[in-house]
C-alpha cells in the first residue's frame, strides 16, 4: 500500500506547511492511482498555498470532469480563479 503512505505523508507534509514536498507525494501518488481524487483537491490546496493558481485550477478541472459535484473541488477552484484575477489586476497596476 505505498498510495495510501504516500498519501499520509503528503498530509502530514502540508499540516507542517511545507507545501513544496507535499506536491511531490501527491504527484508520486498519482503515478500509482489517477482515480483517487482527493489526492488532485489536496495537491490542489497545496499549489494555491504556493500561489500557483492555474495548476491548483488545472488539478481541480480534472476532478469535476469525472465528479461534477465535489464540493472541494469547486471551492478550490474558486479560490484559484479569485487568485488569477488578483494576479491579473496587480499586473495592471505595474
């Protein structure tokens, strides 16, 4: 079951806050299942605390494809669109 320890030491990468390493076991995690979406939602969340707002978009598109009603998704989503949109006004500024 190296998925489901993969997945517990992304979890406890991201409560410590170290969200670069996090990304790297969910990504290691999805070589090993793509059908387990909390694991685009967590390194969803993990990408939008890093700023990266179009792969935390990116990752939870993938999840409402498959499941249009998770609720996760759809907020994290939202989160990177509200992230984008900043991103974009402060670029105007300059």
């Amino acid at each position: 079951e190296k998925f489901k320890t993969l997945k517990n030491e992304g979890n406890d990468l991201v409560k410590k806050g170290k969200y670069e390493e996090a990304v790297k076991k969910y990504s290691e995690c999805m070589k090993l299942n793509t059908k387990e979406y909390t694991i685009y939602t967590n390194r969803a969340l993990c990408y939008l605390k890093l700023y990266k707002y179009e792969e935390a978009k990116q990752d939870c598109d993938h999840v409402l494809q498959i499941e249009d009603s998770n609720i996760k998704a759809f907020y994290r989503r939202a989160l990177a669109y509200k992230g984008l949109q900043v991103r974009k006004k402060n670029m105007a500024g300059i």
